[in-house]
C-alpha cells in the first residue's frame, strides 16, 4: 500500500480534490497530466470510493467489488486520455429469467446468439411476436445510445439540441416525454418481458413505471446508453481495478493524494479558495484557485455553509456472496454457468415489480421482494485465489430493488434480515437445491454473505439516504440551473463531480472528466 502522503500547507495548489472516489482521481489525474498542482483530500484510509474491492470474508482469499460492480458509462475516452491499465470484458449472456408457465419451470435467456434468444422467446410466449417487439425496441434505444453518449462529455447541450442530434420522435416521445411504462406496454404483452424491460428504470430508483416524475425514465437512459450500446461489462479484477489505476495515474502525473484528511469547511469566496481538514491527529488549511468536490450536493453544502438540497433515499438492497458451487436450476434446459453469468432476474414481473412498489410506498416490506444477480467470476475468475478456482467456488452479486431507506429506520438490522431472507427464498423458489446449501464459509465458520441497506450505505459511504445516485438522476442536457459542463455550483472557484452531477451516477467517471474541463477552460485562475 502506499504511503499517506501529507498537503503543503505553504503553498496555493491549482486544484484541490475532494474526495478520492473515481471521479475525484478521474479529474484529479486529467489535471495533473495538464501540468496543473492537484491535491486531493481523502477521508478515509484508501482511495476508490464505492468502486472498490475488497476481501468480506475472513480468511477467504476473494476479492469482491463491495459496493458498484459493472461498468458501462465509462468511455473509452476517459481509459484512452489517462492511459489506464484497465480492462474490462463481455458477459457471453445478457440475461436469464426463470419462470413457471403451465406447472413447468421455464424460463427467459438472452444472449448466446440471435437463433437462441429467438427460440428462448418462442418457448416462453409461444410466438415471434415478442422477440421482434424485443428487437425493435433495443434498436431504438441503440439508436438514441449512438448519438446520446458521445455527448456526457461534451458541453452540456440544451434540450432542444439534443433533441436535434437524437432526431427521432418517436424515440424522443418514449424516453425523455411519456413515463417509460408507456413504451414498455405499446410495446410488449407478455408480463415477464415487459418487467425484464423495466427493470433498468429502477435501479436505485423508487419509482413505478407511470411515474409523472419521469425519474424512471433517466434511469432507464442511462442504463441503456452506456459506451453507444448500452452493454453492462465486467471489470478486469474487480471494481477495484479502476481506482487503483486511476489513483497510480493521478500521482504518476504528480498528484498529492492525502488519505486519512477529512475536509472540514470550504470557504470559496475569495481570490482562492481555503480548504480546512483535519486527520487523526491533527488539522490544517490548504489554499486553491479551485475546489473540486467528489461528494454528494449534501456534503458539498455542509462544507461551504449552503442551504442543504432536498434529502435523497436509496433504494436497494446490496448482498455479496461466495458460493462453492453454482446452485442447479429446476429449469434443466439452461446451463447455470449461463444463467448466472449475465443478470439473472428474480421476481421481476412487471406485475410484481408494481405490487413491489406499491406495497413499499405503503410502509411494508415487498411480498415478493424483486432482484437481480450476476456471476462475477464466471467472466473474470481473476478475483478469486487460485485454490478457490480450481475449487470451483463462484461470487454472487445481488441488487434488490424496491427496497427504500424509509423500510429500515425503525430497526435496520431486523429489517435488512427479514428483506434478505425474503429474497433469497425468491431465488429458491427457481433453485433445484436451496442457495444456503451452496455457500462457502469463512475462517470462522460463517456463511460468507453480507448485505447491506441503503442505511448501511449511508454510514459506510455517507451516500446520502443510502441513494447511490447521490439524488434523482437529471437528464443529460442543460436546464436554467445548470452551467455548462453541469459541474458549477453558485461559487465560482466550486465544482461539483460526483454522482449527482448532472450526467454524473454510475462508474463513469464524466462528472470527474467534465469538472477538469471546466477548470482547464477557466480563465484568470
């Protein structure tokens, strides 16, 4: 591990970073290799944020991405500009959904070539009728995908400009007009094909389909324009991976990377800014012509003494697992080496993700709590020790949604073990052998699984409400507050590049690469 390094407190730095999650290293190394003095400032003993990796399990030697997982808004822009010594890969399956359709299991699997999908859709509906729905619809979305990304870093365009560069009114209509429920019912009947749809509209995202609020509809954006495709890739060793490039490029490009240093207040209003932190033992004041704040609009409000925004709720439900094996399927027409190795649905109905919804708006846990999961391992075996490879042991990720910070205030331990029991014995329900009996347990006899509320998320990562977001999502373009890389805040000399940037949420380090931008276009600084 490197060692901390310390700030200069005699000196004025061209940029001060707050925060060393992705983004913050994202801008910090862009502007270092710039030629400019970047200090960043990091509360916590390591760098990496949420895009970490890490050893759970006591005595297990598997490195898990902890918190985010799959990468597809990073562009390759970005890895290109820095020169990252980081990879990612393919899943061979986009995605299984088992299912019970006359007494049978069955089930949904996309991917492995069009004449599979085609036929997996037969098999499910009985027809083409949804598979041709399918393909039409994933071709309109590919469309907006091509001509929307290039654009997240880029000045932010103005609404009526990027409606221009989509040029498609239809496409327009159904994702940035009408509550995306809208398209997904023009579109599909059967119910499992319109949930399986859905479900890129929810991650972290409360929210029902028909919301007036549009919120789901910049969800579904942004999970289906990643890298022009909208493909979701697995990272080469781990989450981890990234960070750690990104942290070797800052400081290979002579960036200061202070771990251990909270910083404590901002005052911007000056010819230069002065940042106060402290550290374990003891506190100090750096100067800056510019801050860059790699936090959440909450925490960049406490800092400079603003108003707070509205507070934020997540809502997920986030548990790692090792297993010794891959459970069997009761549906015995797919390989579970298949199925896991896309996202595997469970309880994703578009009728049960509404009940979902509906019954966690009202105060309770969802009856049949919705989720998804993905096999690590299966893509990159590079996070598991050698001896559990040739063991054959396999990660687990799973995302639960419909699961809002609000559920677990009254006792979050109690309520993340009822939600977590809930929704594995959804899993099981489609499983020839109960999950528990396929986990690995570590150097102290414990079942190596651990979950986390978004209350969990909060205390760990201060993510405000747990919201991984960090707020609601905004559409990629320009509106009355926004300035013109969607980084600027109302001090001159503050930039905002996390997650809730505009265009900010997801690995995708473009908050971090638009904050550099608007630093490096700066004049008089």
């Amino acid at each position: 591990m490197t060692a901390p390094e310390a700030p200069r407190t005699d000196r004025t730095y061209d940029a001060v970073v707050v925060g060393a999650g992705h983004n913050g290293l994202v801008a910090a190394a862009y502007l270092a290799r710039a030629g400019r003095s970047v200090l960043v400032l990091e509360r916590l003993g390591r760098t990496g944020g949420a895009a970490v990796s890490t050893r759970p399990f006591a005595g297990v030697d598997a490195r898990l991405s902890r918190y985010s997982y799959l990468v597809s808004l990073l562009p390759e822009k970005i890895v290109r500009d820095l020169d990252l010594d980081f990879r990612v890969r393919a899943r061979t399956v986009s995605s299984y959904t088992p299912a019970e359709r006359d007494g049978r299991p069955t089930g949904l699997l996309v991917g492995g070539g069009e004449r599979r999908t085609r036929e997996a859709f037969a098999r499910l509906t009985g027809s083409d009728r949804e598979y041709e729905a399918w393909r039409r619809f994933y071709a309109m979305t590919g469309r907006v995908a091509r001509r929307v990304f290039p654009t997240l870093t880029e000045p932010l365009p103005t609404r009526e400009e990027l409606r221009r560069r989509v040029d498609d009114e239809d496409a327009w209509r159904a994702l940035f007009e009408e509550p995306v429920g809208v398209t997904v019912e023009e579109h599909f009947a059967d119910d499992l094909v319109r949930g399986v749809v859905l479900t890129d509209a929810l991650i972290g995202t409360f929210a029902d389909a028909h919301d007036p609020s549009l919120k789901q509809n910049r969800c579904f954006l942004y999970h289906v324009i990643g890298g022009g495709t909208g493909a979701w890739n697995v990272p080469v060793g781990g989450m981890g991976a990234l960070t750690d490039a990104l942290a070797a490029a800052a400081r290979a490009a002579g960036a200061v990377i202070a771990t251990g240093h909270e910083a404590v207040r901002i005052d911007p209003d000056g010819r230069t800014a002065e940042v106060a932190y402290r550290t374990a033992g003891t506190e100090g004041t750096v100067t800056a012509r510019h801050v860059l704040v790699n936090a959440s609009p909450h925490t960049l409000a406490a800092l400079t003494g603003d108003a707070p925004p509205a507070p934020a709720e997540g809502a997920q439900l986030k548990v790692n697992m090792l297993l010794t094996r891959l459970p069997r399927l009761r549906d015995r027409s797919v390989d579970p080496r298949e199925a896991f190795a896309g996202t595997f649905h469970i309880a994703e109905g578009y009728r049960q993700l509404a009940a979902a919804h509906a019954r966690a708006a009202a105060g309770e846990l969802p009856a049949e709590p919705p989720s998804e999961i993905y096999c690590h391992s299966l893509t990159d075996p590079t996070v598991l020790g050698p001896d559990l490879a040739a063991q054959g042991y396999q990660t687990l990720t799973l995302f639960g949604l419909h699961a809002p910070a609000r559920l677990f205030a009254r006792d979050n331990d109690a309520v993340r073990e009822d939600l977590l029991k809930a929704t594995l014995a959804q899993l099981d329900a489609h499983l020839a052998e109960p999950l528990a009996d396929c986990l690995a347990t570590d150097a102290d006899g414990r079942p190596c699984i651990e979950a986390k509320s978004p209350l969990d998320l909060e205390r760990d990562l201060r993510l405000p409400g747990g919201n991984i977001f960090h707020r609601d999502l905004a559409w990629p373009h320009a509106r009355e507050d926004t300035g013109r890389w969607g980084v600027e805040t109302r001090h001159a000399r503050v930039l905002l590049c996390g997650a809730g940037a505009v265009r900010g949420g997801g690995v995708s380090g473009v908050p971090g690469h638009n904050a550099a931008m608007a630093v490096l276009e700066a004049r008089g600084d």
